[in-house]
C-alpha cells in the first residue's frame, strides 16, 4: 500500500501545501480535528505583532494595525468558507460563550415575534458544551432543554420550539446532519436554527446562506488551524439582524465604544455580538490559520479528505483488518474523521501515540482519527493503518502505561 500511497501523494495537488505546516518529526497527526498543526507563518506574525505592534507601537496599534476591526476582518475570511457573507461572521469569544449568545438572541427573536416559545431542541450525545450551554440558559428559567434522538428530531419539532441547536458534523462519530433539511423542517415549525460548524469548518463546504440558516458557531482552533483556545466564530444571516440582541452587553460591542455612555445601545449586526477586548495575539494566530485554508480552499479539501479516509479503510481492509466503524461509511455523509468502536479504545490510542499516530479517544469506547487534509499524506494512511494493525496484532496495547488515563485524552 505504501507504493499506491506515493504514488497517489505525487498527484496530489494539495502536496506542496505540507510544507506551509510545521509539522514535527516522526509524527503522523490524526488530530487535527481536535487541534489543528501551526501553520509555518504564525511564529513569524506573532513575532511581528508582539514585537512590533505591542511593543514599539503599544496603544497605537489599535488604530495603526487595525486591531480594533480584527474581530470583523478575520470573520469576512471565514465567511466564504461557510456560505455567508463577509459582514455576517464575526471572530470572538469561545465557541461556548457564542452559544449563549446566539441562543439567547434566538429566544430575544422569538420573544420580539410574539412567541412564547422556550424549548431548545438538541439532540443527546451532541458536543456537551452545546447541551451544558443550555442547561445554563434552562437554570435562569430562560430556556428549556429538550433532546430527540436524531433519527426523530424533525418528529420532536413542534409549537413550543423556538430553536434547533445541532452540530453539523458530529464530534465522536463525523456523522453529517441534512443541514437543508433539517433547516426546512424547523423553519416550518417555527422554530430557528443553530448549526455548530465546529467539525466542520475548513474541511468541508457548508453553505449556510443556500440552506437559509438562521445562526452558527464555529471553532478556530481545529481545522482553522488558529492554535489553542484560538477565539471562534459566530454567523447570523443579515435578515436576523435588526432584531438581533444579546445578553453580553459589552462594551466592545455597543455602537460607540469610544463614546463612553453610561447606556447601552448595541452596534448594528454582527458587531454587536463582540462583548470584551480581542484578545490580539490569538487573533493574529487565527487570521494566519484562516488566510491558509482559504487559499487551498474549502472544495479542495473536501475532495482530499474523502479520498484519505477512503484510503485508509482501504489499508486496513488490505491487511484484513475488520474494526467496528462508527461512522457512515459513505464519505459523503461524514466530516473529515473515522471513528472506531473498540472495547480497549484508550489503551488503542494510546499505544499508536506511543508510535507518533496521534489521534484520541472519546468516552466511552471510541478511538477516534481525523483526517485534517491540508497536511497530511496517503503515506500518513498507509503508515497509520500499518501501525494500528501491528498494535492490534502484537498485543501492544496491553502494556500497563497505556491503561493510564491523562487528564485530557
Ligand atoms: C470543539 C467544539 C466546541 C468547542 O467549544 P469551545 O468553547 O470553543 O472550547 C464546541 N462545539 C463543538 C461541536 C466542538 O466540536
């Protein structure tokens, strides 16, 4: 396979994109979903900004560099990568924090509309800081929780409503919501929807505007490639906008910050999603990650993260490898992962870290690979499904370190 491998890397038009990671020796990355690599430009740019704008031109660079319109240039990058316009995205907080947001506004819009709707719909098993959110918003008699399984969300739809909260690409099993649909049948109910990009955006096309979504959310710390805990994003379509209210009241996003009211009275848009100061080093980390896959471009990388991961089913099923994959086997219906149940997933997961394959393990039983296509190689598939398939055969997994659980896994 490692023949068919090359050979396939050599016709890859993606390959000299490798390069532009900093990727460390030895290391086959299968996590990029879960952190994305350091673009080989982000030392520099910090460098820059912290030497220069911070330090030589301190206060200055607020104007001078721009940082005060950080926020809304880097989410015009990220809008084309969602189906949104520029002046729908905005970069900040944590994806967490932007939940609240948004889901507050989407109750403020159905409130303005005349609706006593409280219920946000989910599904159980979504990424638990989406379901924890709105536990937040249910303990202040906001909200009310309520979860279908997603076999039956359009059936669980009804009156009381107000907001569909689903993640697009599912975290533990890549599996892909019809977000057209899905986004039809709430709109029928009533109700509005918020999509989680978060698996999503930058290694699949979304089209957020073609699907008529009202709101989403995303990460910039996966495949953004922004760096750890880089800020997020936060979309809503222009049509919600004059309704649009929120509860961090910041200042950062009032009309006039610089004006210094005692009152409140929030930017137009968008904008008046930001609530504190950016932080500007993170910021700078994100807009050099995002810059980077919208150059490859998002078409791109779809096609090369299909192709991956069917490569590598394509190199276990070569060595006789039967694993109990968890998610679609259509790679058209998953994001850019594989995941496998196995009954010793972390023991799994961690012999392979042990051999540099660095993928991870989702509670309970799940050992999870991302396929992050900017980066990585049909070598890194055939290599990985070699190791994984020497880890199972040798017993490896058994020695006791690998039972030792880390605090984040
Ligand atoms: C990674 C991820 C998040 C991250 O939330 P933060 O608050 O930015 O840490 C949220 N939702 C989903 C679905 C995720 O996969």
């Amino acid at each position: 396979m490692l023949e068919k491998a090359r050979e396939l890397d050599a016709a890859d038009s993606l390959a000299p994109f490798r390069d532009r990671f900093d990727l460390p020796e030895g290391v086959i990355y299968l996590d990029g979903n879960s952190l994305g690599c350091l673009p080989r430009a982000t030392p520099a740019r910090l460098a820059e900004v912290v030497a220069q704008e911070w330090g030589k031109n301190l206060i200055r660079s607020w104007n001078s560099a721009d940082w005060i319109s950080l926020p809304q240039r880097i989410g015009g990058k990220i809008a084309p990568l969602v189906g949104a316009q520029a002046h729908e995205v905005i970069a900040c907080d944590s994806v967490s924090v932007n939940l609240f947001k948004l889901i507050s506004a989407a109750l403020a819009m159905q409130a303005q509309n005349g609706k006593r709707r409280k219920v946000i719909l989910s599904e159980p098993g979504n990424f638990p800081t989406d379901l924890y959110m709105i536990e937040g918003l249910e303990a202040q008699g906001l909200a009310e929780r309520r979860l279908a399984p997603r076999e039956s969300i359009a059936d669980a739809m009804d009156e009381d409503v107000a907001l569909l909260l689903l993640t697009h690409a599912h975290y533990k099993t890549g599996e892909l919501f019809d977000m057209a649909a899905l986004t039809r049948a709430a709109h029928a109910a009533g109700a509005l929807v918020l999509w989680d990009l978060s698996h999503s955006c930058g290694a699949l096309p979304v089209d957020l505007n073609g699907c008529e979504a009202d709101l989403a959310v995303g990460c910039g710390y996966k495949y953004l490639n922004g760096g750890p805990g880089a800020p997020a994003f936060a979309f809503v379509a222009e049509r919600h906008h004059d309704a649009l209210q929120q509860p961090l009241s910041g200042w950062m996003g009032h009309a006039a910050p610089f004006a210094f009211s005692d009152d409140y009275q929030p930017a137009p848009g968008v904008d008046s999603l930001l609530c504190g100061t950016a932080p500007i080093l993170a910021m700078a980390a994100l807009e050099v990650g995002v810059e980077l896959i919208a150059e490859i471009g998002v078409a791109r990388l779809h096609a090369k993260s299909q192709a991956l991961s069917e490569f590598f089913r394509e190199c276990l099923a070569a060595q006789g490898l039967e694993l109990d994959l968890v998610s679609p086997p259509d790679p058209a219906k998953r994001g850019s992962q594989l995941s496998f149940r196995h009954p010793q997933a972390y023991a799994l997961s961690q012999a392979l870290i042990a051999r540099g394959v660095i993928g991870d393990f989702r509670d309970p039983d799940i050992l999870r690979l991302g396929f992050a296509p900017a980066y990585l190689r049909f070598e890194d598939m055939a290599e990985a499904a070699r190791h994984l398939g020497e880890v199972l055969a040798t017993g490896e997994w058994q020695r006791p370190e690998f039972a030792q659980r880390a605090a984040v896994t």
